[in-house]
C-alpha cells in the first residue's frame, strides 16, 4: 500500500530498498535522504522444531541469511 501511494505521488515512505529496487530503475520512484545513516531491522525465520530440518530448509535458511546481509 505504501509504496503505490508513493508511485502515484502521494507521499514519501520508509520502504526497503528491495522491495522498491525496480521501481527506482524505471525512474518511477527516487531515493530520498542517501547520504543517510541506514539502520537495519531484525528478520527472523520461524520454521517448526524437529530433530531432523530438511535439506530444503536448511538451504532457504543459509540463501536468506547471506541475500540479507
């Protein structure tokens, strides 16, 4: 919703830089604020406790660590 609003004009927003990457490279959005400090938040990934974590998960776990690093 947020970053619609800010696409049609409506307003600036505190948005990750992924989720708008492609917008900013159509020129339909523009970086406010670069030389500002980034601060970064806390990503958690919640999966169910077993004894045996499947190869897929562990794999989706180590891809998502180092995508977001």
């Amino acid at each position: 919703m947020i970053v619609k609003m800010c696409v049609l004009g409506s307003g600036i927003g505190a948005i990750p830089k992924w989720m708008i990457q492609d917008y900013i490279d159509k020129k339909q959005l523009i970086e406010l604020f670069e030389d500002n400090k980034k601060r970064t938040l806390p990503m958690y990934v919640v999966y169910k406790n077993s004894e045996y974590l499947s190869f897929r998960m562990r794999a989706f776990i180590d891809f998502i660590s180092h995508y977001f690093e």
